[in-house]
C-alpha cells in the first residue's frame, strides 16, 4: 500500500526551498499564514502540506506535486 513519507516529504520541501532560494517568511506569505509554525512542521516532517497548500507551493517552486511528495510502498 503507498504511503507518504511524511519524513522525506519534509526534507524534500526543506531542499527545495533552499534550492530555490525561498525563505520561511516566504511560503508562510504565500499560504497566508500568520505564523511559520506549519512551515516549520513540514521540514522537520511532523506533517504534510494540505492540498491547498501543496498546490500553492508547487507553484512556487516551479515543480509538480509529484515532485514534492515523497511515497514509499508498505
């Protein structure tokens, strides 16, 4: 069964904010949040982005949403 690795999902937005040369402040405006707290959870791997979300920064980052999440097969 597929499932997200909700840990390499994180290293992955981690990486790629990086990369792309995007700040915390950054993703928390787009997503219109108010603190980078969620931000935060989702680079250490303690959550995942919801869809909004994973739309919204796969826009930023230029890629897929594919491309963001990370799936394993238990």
């Amino acid at each position: 069964m597929p499932m997200i690795d909700v840990a390499a999902t994180g290293a992955n937005i981690r990486s790629m904010m990086r990369t792309k040369g995007f700040k915390v402040a950054d993703v928390q405006a787009a997503c219109g949040f108010n603190t980078p707290q969620a931000i935060f959870k989702w680079m250490r791997g303690d959550s995942v982005p919801t869809i909004d979300n994973m739309i919204i920064i796969a826009d930023m980052f230029g890629v897929t949403i594919d491309q963001i999440i990370v799936v394993v097969r238990v």
